[in-house]
C-alpha cells in the first residue's frame, strides 16, 4: 500500500510541476483510491503519506482520483515490467518507450487484457 500511495504522491507532483492543471489519476488499487478520498484517522500508520496526497489533489487544479481495473491499464503494468530493469530512484519518461506502443493503443481503445488467475 505505501508503494501505492508514493507512486500516486510521486505521480501527482511531477504533474503540478510540469504545468499540468487538468488531471485524471487512475489507481488499480482501490485501498489507495479509498484512502485518499474518504476520512483518515490520524493514528493511521501512513497518515503523513495520505495527507501529502490529500493535500496535492486539493492544489489550485481539477485532479480527479478513480479506479482503474489493472486490466484496462497495460501501459502502467507495462512500464512497471520495464521498472524491475532499472536503477533504484525515480525515472521520469518524456515520452514512452517504443516497447510501449501496442500497450497504450490497447489502452486508448479500452481493450480489456484478460489476467489469468489461480484459484
């Protein structure tokens, strides 16, 4: 969870930062997404972190927050996948990778990826 609400915190400032004004944040984690968007008690074991991301959204932009089915964002998971190959810190693309290409027009179509699971 705390991987989650750094990526969203770490995702929310680079988009402020780089002028951006008009924002949809899309999280396949749906504990992340509850608890940036409801009430947090302050005995929360990552307060500090919901807090910074409570306080990003509210900034002087319109950021809206929703789930997203891991399935419907091959682009993420991919660029997560390409992630485990680089150094440890931030890595900021200014555009995606060629690798990228088929995973972000599934996405643009909304072409669901089936994800097998064992049950």
């Amino acid at each position: 969870m705390e991987a989650e609400l750094w990526g969203v915190f770490m995702g929310l400032s680079i988009a402020w930062d780089e002028g951006c004004r008009d924002v949809i944040l899309e999280c396949d984690s749906w504990d992340a997404v509850i608890l940036i968007q409801k009430p947090i008690l302050n005995s929360h074991p990552l307060y500090n972190l919901i807090i910074d991301c409570k306080e990003a959204i509210g900034k002087n932009w319109r950021c809206e927050v929703t789930h997203i089915y891991r399935e419907m964002n091959a682009s993420a998971d991919h660029m997560a996948y390409l992630g485990h190959g680089l150094s440890l810190g931030l890595h900021v693309f200014v555009s995606p990778p060629t690798t990228a290409s088929n995973c972000l027009v599934s996405d643009s179509i909304g072409r669901a990826l089936p994800r097998a699971v064992l049950v």
